[in-house]
C-alpha cells in the first residue's frame, strides 16, 4: 500500500502538503482571501474509465474545481480519495494519477490529501473516486440562483452536450465510429474573465449531468422566474447533433463536464460573451436566452419552428426511443 | 445537418400553413367541435410536441394522439412475463432502452435489475446475440417488442441465431399489428376522427395496401407521413384537401422512405418466422383479435415463452388509469383523473406517462406554456388540476 501510495500518489501530485503525509494536509490561512471559503465534495463512477477527452481522474478534478468556480472561488487544495477494484492495472492507476495532476495544474490548485482503499474483485467497478475542493471566495463576489431577476441575458460558454454523448458514443454498444471528445476542462479562468467583464453576473452553475435544461429549471425555481431560451441560438456541434437525432435523445439533458450558463445583467452581456469568446473552451459562448417574470418556475423554449414548449426537469436518464 | 434540416424550414412551414388556412376556408367542419385528425404513430406524437405544431395550426383542428407508441400499450402483465424471465436464474435479459420504466404488476424492468436481475439495454436484437455469442453459460433473452417496424430486425436475428446454432439466445415476442386496431378504433360507433395521419416506419416495412379499407368502408382520409415537422404539416394539408375534395383515399407522403407495397424482403423475413396469434392485450384497449404474432413453432427453441414454459401473466390495469379513454382519443391526457396526480414521469401508472413518445409524458414535459395561448393549459385550468406540467 505504501508503495501504491509513494509510487503512484505523490509522485504524480507531489507536493509540500502531501509529501509531509501527515494524517491531514496543512495550510496557510494566507492562501485564502478575505471573502469566505468555498468548500464541495462529489464521488466519480464512470464506464468507460478512459473516454475521448478524458477519463475518471481528469473528471474527477475538473467535476470539483467547477463546482468551485461556478461559485466565483478561487480553487487552493483538492483532496483524492480513491477506491480500487482488486486487480485494477497499476499502468492504468499510473495514467491516471498523472491526469489528475494535470488536471489540478491547469486549475491552478494543488492535490494535498488523500486516502486509497483496495476492494476485492466485484465489490467495486475498476475504480472509484472522490474528490473534495476547498476555494477562496474574493470580497465582494456573491453568486447566487436566488439573485436572478427579470431581464438578465442567460449565455453558455460553449457547444452543449460534448461529454454526454462523447462517453456514450466511447461506450461501443452503438457501433458508431464519431469524433466526439468530452469537453471536460477547468472552467476558472473563463468564470474569472466573464466575472472581470461582467462583474453583475448573478449566478453562473456548470451544466453536468442533467444538462442546460436541468440548470436553466434549478434558475427558475430558485429565482421565482422564467428562463426563456430560443431553440435555434442553442450551439450544437454536428456530431452532437446526429447522435441525439439516432437515438432520439435531447442535447438539452446530455450531459457538459466544460460548460457553464451564466444569468448576466442585460448591459453586461455583450462585454461577457467577447471576453469569453477568444478563451479556449469559450470560443462558442453565446446568448440562448433571457430571464422573464412568466411563467414563475418554468423554462420555456421558442422552437425554431415557431412552436413553444416547456422544457421540464428529467426523471432519471434518458432512455433512447426504440424506433 | 443534411436530409433534416431541409424538413424543417420555417419559411416552408409558413407556406404550407398558409395552404391549411385556404383549404380550411373552403370545406366543411364538423358542428361543435374541432376537426380530430389522429396521428396513428407515437414518433409522430413526439413530433407534434417537440416541435409546438398543435399552436402553429388553426385552433379548429385538433391532433388526437393514437395508440401507436409500442410501449404505451404494453400490457402490465407482459411486464411482469419480461420480470419473471429476468428473474430466472443465469438469465441476461436484453430490451430496448425505453421499455425499462413501465411499471407492472411487481414494479419495472428497471425495479427488477435493482433487486438484482441481469437486465441490459440494448440498441438493436443483434447486441442481444453478439451478448449470447459472449456468454455461452447464460441463457439470453431478447424483449422482441415493437411493431412491423421492429419485426424485421427481430425476424433476422432470429434466422441468423437459428443459422449458427447459437443454443443460448432465445426471444419474448411481444410484436404487434397496426392494421387491427385502427379495424377495432373505426368499428366503435362512438369514433369521431375525421382523417388520419398514417405510420411512416410501419409503412415502409408492410406498403400502403392494408389501409384501403378506412377511405373505402370508413370513407376517411388516410395519408402515410415522414417524422419532419413538415412532413406531418404536409401531410395534415393532404388530409385536409381530400375532406375539402370530398374524397378519401390512401396517400403516400413519405414517398421518399416508404415504397408502396413495403420491403417484400422484410415481409418474407416476418412470414418465415412470425405467425397470428388468436387475440393480443393492449394496454387500455384490452384484448385485439389477430392483432399481434408470435414465434412459429418451427423455432421453438428460440422462443422464450416455450423455452422457459412461461405462463402468461393476465393482470388488469389500475383502476384509476384511464389510458384506454386517452388512446382512444377521447379523453386528452390532462383530463385523465390520475394525470400528474398519482401518475406522473416520476411514478407512472399507466405507460403513456413512461415512453417519451406517449401522449401523456409529452403533454408533461413538453405541455402549455401559458393560458393565454395554448388550449391546452386552458383546458387544464377548466378541470381544476393545478399546474400539472411540474410533478
């Protein structure tokens, strides 16, 4: 174990907080600021372990560097808590051990704790991860669903539904040879250059698993308001496109691991969406639609038809349609 | 993205709008109420939704949601048949993904897996072989559900499974047949359905022949129509001219996928390995002669329901559903006295909550969006049911 550990963990995330390997990392107060700490946890089971794009570690680091962000925090330190499935291939631990190293690096945040368990075959599938954040919030900042009003301009930094169907399409059950590539990426430095543009913005969340359609109804109800959003603004990449229209699913639900919405103040919008756009990972930022009054807790979506519709919550996944 | 978009042209739409409303003008309406065109298919339902169509017509049509949506009218007690093989010790047992949620009498495929059966999703009967091919220890089993659009498919499987003298792999066959139940539909005296928007996926697999009888006994339109919205715009338009023509016959405006007398290569597929059964349960419609097919006893083996001496489960639907009313298209989802009360996406009672083709899922996630503009939420308010569309 302590081979698994020294060989594989901190060589890969090396570091002055977990070389110590001291029963908990140890930090200095001066790496926070003064506006408050962000602090989140999420676990990560996914099949396949690696994908187009990514794999479980990188997921794992953007998943809880994001949810970090998205709150206007600065990342500082991610634990790693991993659970192995007994024969689990040390080169594939190895490989992604290093993608969550780079993945932190890229965030700009250390790995600086974690603990590693060995299950027998069965008791787990390949591997299992948790990984929890703590961040600095500067003064002053204070996002929130709860401060959305009437009139604000909602945007998406990218195309929708990249991990979604990247990782069903790498499942190989469909047959379908596509270039899809998972868009999972550290949102940070695109949440810190939409907020230095639009400093207004009132409430930015990742759109992972559920969707834009799952934030756009979390904004709705959380703010007593209605997301309007025109169909024919939604980015789609072709690739996204014709998988959803084989299996009949909808981009709106397909899940995002690099993309957020924003619910930015009308005057601030344009400012948002042209520092954004020369961004990697912001070069489709675009509007989709405006916060109205009515109807309170809906999200209504214009069809480029002319049509309207509501766009509801998911129950479960979604289940393609037999024909 | 090529051969849709060119279906889906606002600018074209509005053109053929246009021609609805000059053709409307022009012919008879029926007294005290809308003009009900059914669409036969579930595909088409979920069109019709996805796409707002029932706000861009004239209020004075209205599209009556049909009982073409394969797993809306499957039976509770097939369910439980699907439940009883994937509890059987070493079975895999392999469906489509969308008919994992309907709830039977002992809960969901879905619920079964949770307590620990080996049911998979699969995207098309040849997965369900390749796993048999893998897993020469497990028996596998195939839910072969669906109507003449699935059958080929399954029908091949089956050949090539028999071909190879693959002795694992075995099929539920719970195909249905369109024609009969549209003969049960039109035979109730009660039916107010003024022209139909015909299958497009079935047609291309059994033609346009067997739909002669609704213009010629039943003297109503009938036209075969694509999955674009303006193919089913097109299509209501065709409807419409031959009411206004005082015509009916069957048309073909999905001419571009469906030949007139189908794929004789799948029917020979379906014959070879299909025959009658005597009578099929539908969900909410009950028990339809000839109305479905099953295994031929020349492939015994490889039917599922001998292979494991199945019996039968017969189990009513709850009482409180009235999905037969909704089917039939008399009464529109939301007035259902369970709709978006104890039957809802989250908890379905009756299937048409479950697939995202049937009428009622649809009308609850795609559903009104405000009073003002939609008869739909209307009509809600008018039954008292709240604000239903948010479970």
């Amino acid at each position: 174990m302590r081979d698994l550990i020294d060989g594989i963990f901190l060589a890969a995330f090396g570091n002055a907080g977990i070389a110590a390997l001291e029963d908990q990392a140890r930090l200095p107060l001066a790496d926070f600021g003064g506006g408050g700490l962000a602090f989140t946890t999420d676990s990560f089971v996914i099949d396949p372990v690696f994908f187009p794009g990514g794999d479980i570690g990188r997921l794992a680091v953007c998943g809880t560097v994001n949810d970090l962000v998205v709150g206007g925090a600065r990342p500082v330190a991610l634990s790693c808590s991993v659970i192995l499935e007994e024969g689990l291939p040390l080169a594939d631990l190895r490989r992604i051990a290093a993608s969550m190293a780079a993945a932190a690096a890229e965030a700009g945040c250390r790995i600086v704790t974690g603990d590693t368990k060995v299950v027998p075959r069965g008791a787990a599938d390949r591997i299992f991860v948790n990984t929890a954040g703590i961040g600095s919030i500067p003064q002053g900042r204070e996002l929130a669903a709860t401060r959305i009003r009437p009139g604000d301009a909602l945007i998406v930094n990218s195309t929708l539904g990249l991990h979604g169907a990247a990782v069903m399409a790498a499942r190989g059950d469909l047959g379908l040879a596509t270039a899809l590539e998972s868009d999972c990426r550290p949102l940070g430095a695109l949440v810190e250059a939409l907020l230095d543009a639009a400093p207004g913005t009132h409430a930015i969340r990742d759109a992972t698993r559920g969707g834009v359609a799952t934030v756009l109804n979390e904004f709705a109800d959380a703010a007593g308001v209605c997301c309007r959003i025109d169909e024919d603004r939604l980015p789609l990449t072709e690739a996204v496109r014709g998988l959803s229209e084989i299996l009949g699913l909808d981009p709106l639900y397909l899940a995002n691991e690099g993309l957020f919405v924003a619910a930015v103040p009308e005057p601030e919008a344009e400012a948002a969406l042209a520092v954004l756009r020369p961004l990697p990972g912001g070069a489709a930022a675009c509007r989709i639609g405006t916060v109205t009054g009515a109807p309170a807790g809906r999200v209504v979506m214009t069809s480029f038809f002319g049509g309207e519709r509501l766009v509801d919550m998911l129950e479960g996944d979604q289940l393609p349609r037999i024909c | 993205m090529k051969y849709a978009d060119e279906f889906r042209d606002p600018a074209l739409a509005k053109k053929v709008l246009a021609r609805i409303d000059e053709t409307l003008a022009r012919m008879p309406m029926p007294e005290g109420r809308p003009l009900h065109v059914m669409e036969v298919c579930g595909g088409h339902t979920h069109s019709i939704f996805r796409y707002g169509l029932q706000k861009l017509v004239p209020d004075s049509i209205e599209f009556v949601h049909g009982p073409g949506c394969p797993v809306c009218v499957l039976p509770m007690g097939r369910v439980d048949d699907c439940v009883t093989l994937a509890e059987h010790p070493g079975v895999i047992f392999t469906t489509f993904g969308d008919a994992m949620r309907v709830p039977g009498s002992r809960g969901s495929l879905l619920d079964a897996k949770a307590r620990g059966a080996d049911v998979r999703m699969v995207y098309s009967p040849l997965d369900a072989l390749e796993l048999a091919r893998g897993n020469p220890d497990r028996e596998v089993v195939f839910f072969a559900l669906g109507f003449e659009t699935t059958m080929p498919s399954t029908a091949l499987t089956l050949l090539q499974a028999a071909d190879e003298g693959i002795g694992n792999f075995s099929m539920l066959c719970q195909h249905i047949t369109i024609i009969p139940t549209l003969k049960a539909l039109l035979s109730d005296p009660h039916c107010l359905i003024d022209g139909f928007i015909g299958p497009g996926h079935v047609s291309m697999v059994i033609g346009n022949a067997g739909y002669r009888f609704i213009p010629e006994r039943h003297g109503k339109p009938f036209v075969v129509a694509g999955f674009e919205p303006l193919d089913l715009l097109q299509s209501l338009w065709m409807v419409l001219a031959q009411l206004a023509g005082g015509r009916a016959a069957v048309e073909n405006q999905y001419a571009r996928v469906v030949p007139e007398d189908g794929n004789p290569a799948a029917l020979r597929a379906i014959a070879e390995v299909y025959e009658d059964r005597e009578s099929c349960d539908w969900r909410g419609l009950g028990a339809i002669d000839r109305s479905g097919v099953r295994i031929r006893a020349a492939y015994a083996d490889l039917d599922a329901e001998r292979r494991f001496g199945l019996v039968p489960a017969d189990v009513a639907d709850p009482e409180i559903c009235q999905c037969g009313e909704v089917v039939r298209g008399r009464l529109k989802p939301f007035q259902c006295r369970a709709f978006g009360r104890e039957c809802t996406p989250a908890t379905p009672l009756g299937a048409l909550m479950v697939s995202s083709e049937g009428a009622c899922a649809a009308y609850h996630q795609y559903g009104a969006t405000d009073g003002a503009t939609d008869r739909g939420a209307s009509d809600r308010s008018a039954t008292d049911r709240g604000a239903p569309a948010r479970g």
